[in-house]
C-alpha cells in the first residue's frame, strides 16, 4: 500500500532512509545561551526512535541577536557546539538523519529575546506581530551577518549535522531581503529581483564554502507569502531555478510570514484545506531536478503516499504531525493507521503556547516535551484506580494509569465518551477533533480498560468499589444566570444544539460569544438559518488565538450572522430576546435561543467523596474551567503520578 514513503533517497551525499520529515518547529527547549538540555535531546531522540527518516531541527540562532524566541538552539560560538554533538549523537543511534536549520530572525525578533538588541531588516518597516520599529542594515552589517551564517553552517557539520538548512521563508531576514513587501531598498540589494536575491546567494555561497561541495545545503522558502505585496509562486519559480543553478541540493517550499491575516498562515490552522500547498511544490519540481519538499496540514501517510505517488515532491513534511506522534512512521509502516494519534490542526499547543512566551506543548500529546523525565516502566505493584467522567481529562488520565499497569474502571453519566470535545467537532472545520477521541476510546480498549457508560457514579457506589485512587473527571456544566424567561422550552444548551439532540427554528439568537457560541452560530449559518449573537464583550471570541479567530470570523461573515457587541439579555420572550446596549433595548426576533454563556466546575460529587475518601483528585474542568490542552494534561499528569 505504501510503495513510495518507505523508499529511500539521497540530499547530495546522504541517503535519507524515508521520505518523511520532521520539519523545523522551535521548542523553546534549550538554554538561553543557546546549549542543548536534556530536554531537547530528549524530545528529538523520540522522533528517531519513531522512524522519521529526516528531522530538521529548529532554526538555529547564527548570532546571539539573530534570535526569535527565547530559549532556541545556536551554534554562534565554539563553545555550543558540545551540547549539540550529544544531540546528533544521540539521533545517529536510530536510522534518522538530522539537519541543522541556521537563521536569523531579522524584524520578526524583539529586543526582550535577542539581547536586548533592535531587531535589524532590509528596511525598517515593524512585524504585524513583534511591532518593534527595526534598523535598517548597513553593507558592512550585512557582510557581518553573512559571514555569521557560514561559521554557524560550519559548526553544525562539526557537531555532527548531516546537513544544515538555510530558512529563507517565513518572513525571516533574508525572506525579507528576497520580498519588496519588507524590503524598499534603493542599493545593490533592493529593487529588481536579481538585487534581491544578491543577499541570499552571498549566504549560500559562505555557507558552501565553509562546509565544502559534499556536505548537503537546503534552503526552506515561501512560495506564496499570502499577504500584499508579497512574493508569489510567479517569482518563487524563478528562485527555484536559481538555486538549483547556485548549489543548493533541495528545495523546501513553504509559504506565509508572520500576521494573523495571512493568508493559510506560516503554520495553517484546522480552518485551512489539507496538503494546501502541494501544489506550489509541484510546480517547482517541475522546473529542477533536486529533491523538492512539500509541507504543510499534511498528517496522514496515506495523503503523503498520493502526493509521492503524484510526482508532486519527494519529501513530505509533517511537522504537527510528528508532536502529536512521534511514532506515526513505524506504525505507518506497519498499517497501523487507526493507532496513529493524529494532529487535529489546533494550534493551542504549538504556535499557541509559543507566542504566550511558554515552551511547545501539544493538547493531543501531553507527553511532549516531557521525554526526558517521564518513566513508563509498569508499576510492580498495580492499584485499582477509578476515574469518574469520560471527558479529555478522565480519558488521559485512565489511559495512562492502564499504561503504567493500573487496573482502570471509568465511569460515565452519558451514554457516549469524549464529553464536550464530542460535539466541539460539530462546527464548520473541526471535524478533526473526533479523530483524538476516536483514537483514544481505541486505546482505552487495547489496555483493557473497564467502562461503565450510562452510569451516574454516587458516594455509595465507590464505597462498594473501595479503590486505591479516585479520579473525578466530571467536567463543567453550562452556566445559566437569572435572566428572566430563561427556562422556556425553546431555550437550550449549546451542546445540545451541537449534537443535534434539540431542532432549532430558522431564526436563532446566541446568547454568547465566546469560542462556543461563535462556533454554533457558524454551524447554524451552515444549515442556512438566519443566526444573531449576542456578547457583552467589546469583541467575539476573545479566547481565541488570533489567526483562528481571523478565520472564523470570515465564516460567520460570509454567512451574514449578525453581531451584537456590548449588549447584554435582559429577557427571553417567546418570540424574540429583549436585549440592552448604548443604543438603548431592543427585541431580537427569535425562535430558538441558545446559550454558551460559558461553563462552572461539577464538583458537586467531588466534594462528597472528600469527605469519605483521602485518596481523591480532581482534573480538569471539575476544577477549574479551562480548555482541552490543559484538561488532558492534567489527567496525563495525575495518572503518570499513580505508584
């Protein structure tokens, strides 16, 4: 079935021993001076093991001023390069390859991560995101950082790389040299094309010169950068030639800058289509005979296999793959397709946990960046262990206590497991969503987990059970404050509305407009009723990170859902809801009212068992309201905890 994934193929000297590839992610994972930890070997030693043919490492820094974030890798002096020989050590005990991806950060870094240095660029024109005004770099600057790239190139192959990667994409300095979106410079590195590119190839060429002909030279750039006045695919077919005609020995193509409006984003969320830039990295290889890597919500071996099979590229990358499951090349190989966890395009953990300041985390993947120090050795000594609510959290926490050997009973009030997170995959895109909960009550039976569905769980009954350790999972329940008229039998609960267990009339109003309410509305607008919401706020979907809030937004806009801002409900009437704004009140005719007003903890049985029990822990939204990455790490971490 898999004819092409598993074959093997050479970057100038080194046979990559499958087509796919761990493409650079930062993790934030290294310290400040820019050493590999524990941590970072850890977490990229787990990949290998997991059989990805290449990993590409997060951007290297090439200057201690060059950086855009934190805590990421550098090879800028001698002294680094140590840390980063146990890592490739550590990889080159696998069959994996590994490459080191070198760059400078240019106007997307900030003053508070590099140094406390201004951020330089072509032109000082700030990023949408950092916003720091950047200088303007000199000639003689520019030669600088061009000899720091090749010293940062040669000290990779020295700490045993077996290739380095230039990043030339994502609005990264010298995609902003390549872009007259960035750069307005009138000398002999602005204005056509051929100045352009002068930057760039002075980089391959100090690169290449340092690290000799045989050692493989990448290079990562953007196809279509998807903001005006980008670069596009009509310029980026002419960089494809050149390169290949420069050196470079593979071609990875990308796409996007930094902003929350680009179009399909640097890293696209759930909102953007599958494999939605296979198509620029099919053009491209139509033009050069070097490998071609394509990238980009590409998260199923068998989507990769039609691409390879197509001829559209050679490589495919999988980063969020590779977080959600480091294992997903073995157990692809083996046809194990339904044990794969998948990545649900979320954004929460990476890109997400990134820009807060915080390291990567994955809300399907608990145990990422944690390689280093979890321990799955099985217990000798098993507990019974009872976990009480099948949402997220209890199912993290009852897969991993079975894992560690634990003999596991959960019980659930509802007919169905996946609590909340079941009909959170009901609106327009995010259907993905059912793929974890699928994927995990798959788990829960291959550890032989006992489940009690349909089963409100009481003091008495676990008195009966007695066991070891006590998990309350029970979740949140919607919140319903005293407006008046709020209990009519055509006001119901946004789930319900989700999971089709209550019809809806054609004219709805959603009282809320967090991230629930603003998805129901677009999965009503979808089934073409006339939709109004309602929030108190100044702005909808306040919780959301902006690049999925720029696209939801778009949904409910191209569906005329009408948007009342700073308004609050004053009263449900039968026909319509009387709400109150600046303007004064209005009634808002309506035959169906929804509220997503937000959720409370259920701890009511928590606190009952308290009293009995010493043995007992509360998770997730039982605890405290939150969302689903925190909520399964929580469970992760009570049920890892169980001895």
């Amino acid at each position: 079935m898999l004819n092409y994934l598993f074959t093997s193929k050479k970057i100038n000297e080194c046979e990559i021993p499958n087509r796919l590839v761990v493409t650079a992610m930062v993790t934030n994972y290294c310290n400040q001076d820019g050493t590999a930890t524990e941590q970072y070997i850890a977490y990229h030693e787990e990949k290998a093991k997991g059989g990805w043919g290449l990993i590409i490492t997060e951007d290297y820094a090439i200057s201690p001023h060059a950086m855009g974030y934190e805590k990421i890798a550098g090879l800028w002096n001698d002294s680094q390069i140590e840390s980063h020989k146990k890592l490739t050590e550590t990889i080159h005990k696998y069959d994996s390859k590994v490459f080191c991806q070198i760059y400078h950060a240019g106007r997307q870094a900030c003053s508070a991560v590099n140094g406390g240095v201004q951020p330089v660029a072509p032109s000082a024109i700030p990023c949408p995101w950092n916003r720091e005004i950047p200088h303007e770099l000199t000639i003689s600057e520019i030669a600088q950082i061009t000899e720091d790239f090749g010293d940062c190139a040669l000290r990779a192959k020295q700490a045993g790389f077996d290739g380095v990667e230039i990043h030339a994409g994502h609005g990264y300095l010298i995609a902003e040299f390549m872009s007259s979106y960035v750069n307005k410079r009138t000398d002999k590195y602005g204005g056509c094309l051929d100045n352009r590119l002068r930057f760039v190839k002075e980089v391959y060429e100090n690169v290449r010169q340092k690290v000799g002909s045989n050692f493989p030279v990448t290079i990562r750039f953007s196809a279509d950068e998807g903001v005006p006045g980008g670069r596009d695919i009509s310029e980026s077919r002419i960089l494809a030639k050149q390169f290949e005609e420069w050196g470079l020995d593979a071609l990875h193509v990308s796409n996007g800058v930094y902003g929350s409006q680009n179009k399909g984003g640097t890293v696209a969320p759930m909102y953007v289509p599958h494999a939605w830039t296979v198509d620029f990295a099919a053009e491209i290889k139509r033009l050069v005979d070097i490998p071609v890597f394509t990238v980009n919500r590409i998260n199923e071996p068998l989507m990769a296999e039609s691409i390879l099979e197509m001829g559209k590229a050679d490589f495919i990358g999988m980063g969020r793959g590779s977080l959600a499951d480091p294992a997903l090349p073995n157990k692809a190989k083996n046809g194990e397709f339904s044990d794969i966890r998948y990545c649900i395009g979320c954004l929460q953990g990476c890109t997400g946990a990134l820009l807060a300041g915080s390291t990567l985390t994955c809300l399907v993947n608990p145990s990422l960046g944690k390689e280093w120090e979890i321990d799955y050795t099985r217990v000798s000594e098993p507990k019974t262990v009872v976990v009480v609510g099948g949402g997220p959290s209890g199912l993290e926490a009852a897969r991993i206590a079975a894992v560690k050997g634990h003999k596991v009973s959960l019980f659930e009030q509802k007919g169905f497991l996946g609590g909340q997170f079941v009909s959170a995959a009901y609106p327009p895109n995010k259907g993905e969503l059912a793929t974890y909960t699928a994927w995990i009550i798959n788990e829960l039976d291959k550890l032989q987990v006992d489940i009690h569905l349909n089963t409100k769980v009481t003091k008495e009954l676990v008195q009966k059970i007695n066991p070891d350790n006590i998990i309350v999972a029970t979740g949140g329940v919607p919140m319903i404050p005293p407006i008046k008229g709020i209990d009519k039998s055509h006001v119901f609960a946004a789930e319900d509305v989700l999971l089709g267990n209550v019809p809806t009339g054609d004219r709805v109003v959603i009282a809320g407009g967090g991230e629930v309410g603003t998805e129901t509305a677009a999965h009503l607008a979808l089934q073409e009723k006339q939709v109004t919401v309602v929030e108190m706020f100044p702005t909808l979907m306040k919780e959301l990170d902006s690049v999925s809030r720029f696209n939801l937004k778009k949904i409910i806009n191209e569906y005329e859902v009408k948007q009342y801002t700073e308004t609050k409900v004053v009263e449900i009437l039968d026909d319509g809801v009387e709400v109150e704004n600046s303007q004064g009140r209005t009634v808002l005719q309506a035959d169906t009212v929804v509220l997503a007003l937000g959720y409370k903890p259920n701890n009511t049985l928590a606190s009952e068992l308290k009293s009995v029990f010493d043995n007992v822990v509360v998770v997730g939204g039982a605890l405290k309201t939150s969302n689903a990455l925190h909520a399964i790490r929580e469970g992760f971490e009570v049920g890892i905890s169980i001895k």
